[in-house]
C-alpha cells in the first residue's frame, strides 16, 4: 500500500502529542513488526499497530486519528508484551484514541463506541462488568431490542450469563477512579 505523507506543522504536533500523553519515546521503534504479528484485529483492521508508528514516525498528522485500528484495538497489550524495544503501544493507541475524541475525529464504525459505552457504564455502576446491564444498555442505544433474544435462554441455562449483579466489587474505588479520570479529561 502507498503511504501519502504531508508533512506539516500539525504532524510533528501530533507526534508530539501522543509520546506526551502516553510517556513513550516512538523514536525506540524500529519496525520489526511483533507488535503486529500478536495483535488479534490487526488482520481485521485496514492499518496494523506497525503501519501506525510508522505512520507516526514518518510525520503523518490529523488522517491517523480516523483510523479503524484505534476503535478496534481490544487493549490487551499484546503489542506492548511483545516488543523487544519495550515500547507501550497499547499506550499510543490509548494516546491516538483520545486525541481523536478531543479533536472530533471519526469514531468507529458501527456500533462499537455505543458499546463501549455501554461496557463502561456497566463498570462504573456495579463495580464490575455485568453483562445483563451491559446489553440492555447496547440495544437500547441500537435500537435493536429483538435481535438475538433466542439466544438468551440458552445462554441463561449454559450459566454464560447472570441474572442478578456481581458481588465483592469496591464500587466506591472504581466510581473514585472514574471521577478522577473526568476530572484530568481523559474520558469522554
């Protein structure tokens, strides 16, 4: 694929930014492609963990922050893990994501902030993930109430999924630490 680049004063601001905001020096990065090579949407996404520090590294500016890998990076670090250079690209993921909601930049497609959404309400609420709350929450905000209901019984009889909320969560810590990343502007 042919990489376009444009540099401008923006682009190296950007550069700037991110490696601010996630305490990582992009410069250690040489290419070596194990950030890609582990990372499980890389395969689904148009441009791989790699393909984005390079993209970086080269000085591209505003058009990385609409990118589709940053919506479906599942941040479980394996990127991270498995750099020999001991770079935290889950971090610069984290970085570019919150620079594209500062900035107003394309968000995902689909579905996939209301259910972020969702999945975090969830967690600020009982402490932990709980699922029930969590897809009510989806499909209200989908619209798609009826969808994939017939799966429901067997999941409840399988044990997939609970009825009742989760016990032994220190909801006041979590609701804590959600305060405090409103508060620094980290969350939107």
């Amino acid at each position: 694929m042919a990489i376009t680049i444009s540099r401008d004063k923006s682009a190296r601001g950007l550069l700037k930014e991110v490696q601010e905001i996630s305490g990582v020096d992009l410069s250690q990065c040489y290419q070596c492609k194990k950030c890609t090579s582990g990372c499980p949407v890389s395969s689904l996404a148009r441009c791989s963990p790699s393909e984005m520090m390079r993209r970086l590294h080269l000085g591209l500016g505003e058009e990385l922050l609409a990118s589709d890998i940053l919506w479906m990076c599942v941040s479980c670090e394996t990127c991270s893990t498995r750099c020999p250079m001991g770079i935290d690209v889950a971090a610069v993921m984290d970085a570019l994501r919150k620079l594209a909601v500062r900035r107003g930049a394309a968000k995902g497609e689909g579905n996939v902030p209301l259910f972020n959404r969702a999945f975090l309400k969830t967690v600020q609420v009982f402490g932990r993930t709980y699922d029930l709350a969590m897809i009510a929450g989806y499909k209200l905000g989908s619209g798609k109430l009826l969808a994939d209901t017939e799966k429901f019984p067997t999941m409840l009889r399988k044990r997939k999924i609970a009825l009742l909320p989760p016990h032994g969560a220190d909801r006041q810590a979590v609701r804590r630490i959600f305060k405090k990343t409103r508060e620094d502007g980290a969350a939107q």
